[in-house]
C-alpha cells in the first residue's frame, strides 16, 4: 500500500505524477487519463470479471407486523 486518496482529482494527480502505477477503483480514472497520456491505460483482469451494482429500493408504506411471540 503506497497511499490513500479521497478523492478523483487526488487519483489522478497520484497517476499523472507518476508516484502510483497500478490501483483498484470503479471511477474511470484511467480512461480519463489515457487522452493526456496513452501511457496510463486500463487492464481488465485476465480471469474473471470486476462489477459495481447498485440498488435502489422504495419500499411500500405499510404496517411492519407485530413481533412474533417465541
């Protein structure tokens, strides 16, 4: 572990700068980045796959049901 970021703009100066080479995060930084230098790139990984999924659930307005008693 070299650093931590908080932040896009903090990730890319890391990678611009040259002081990280390789990290792990879902923004597409790297895309960005590539049309400043094509020497920074994305590389998916060789077995399996990487996915974010987001879920967004409303629920309907109703009652919750007593406690069961044990």
């Amino acid at each position: 572990m070299k650093t931590y970021w908080t932040g896009g703009d903090d990730l890319s100066n890391l990678l611009r700068s040259g002081e990280i080479v390789a990290y792990d995060a879902w923004d597409g930084t790297a895309f960005k980045l590539n049309t400043e230098n094509p020497d920074i790139n994305f590389t998916p990984p060789a077995h399996g796959t990487l996915a974010l999924v987001s879920v967004f659930v409303q629920l309907e307005k109703r009652r919750s049901p007593a406690p069961r008693k044990r």
